[in-house]
C-alpha cells in the first residue's frame, strides 16, 4: 500500500488550497492508500472549529464535510 502525506499550506486567505489537502486525503483512502494530513503555517488556524467551518473551497464541498469524511476515514491530521 502506498503512503501519500497531504500537505496544507493556507487557510482563509486561500480556501480553494487549503481544502486541497483534504480533497487529496479522501481520494487516496478511496484508492486503498494510507494518508496523513499535515497543517502548516496558515492552515494550523483550520484545526479552530469556527475558522474551518468558514472555508469553502471554490468548487469543493464545505470544509467542515471534508473534515469528517476524514475523521471516519481514521486519517492522522498533524498540526
């Protein structure tokens, strides 16, 4: 199985990429992947409840969807 670290650079100020990194992370668990998340800079502000739930991604679902996808996907998200 191969392994794929999604990397999260931005938050607010460009909700397009930082949902990205969740975008990547549940395509990955549906090809039998293991994933991780990694929030860096910017994007640790999406680990705050009311910051992520005011990113939506143009194009992407609401971020707070993203997140739970994630969650019960059991994906390792580091801050």
């Amino acid at each position: 199985m191969g392994k794929i670290l999604a990397v999260a650079t931005h938050a607010t100020d460009d909700q397009t990429k930082s949902t990205a990194a969740f975008v990547t992370a549940i395509g990955a668990l549906g090809a039998g992947k293991e994933v991780s998340i990694v929030l860096i800079g910017e994007a640790a502000y999406l680990a705050k409840v009311e910051v992520a739930k005011s990113v939506h991604g143009v194009g992407f679902p609401p971020l707070p969807e993203l997140i739970e996808q994630v969650v019960v996907g059991g994906v390792p998200v580091y801050v």
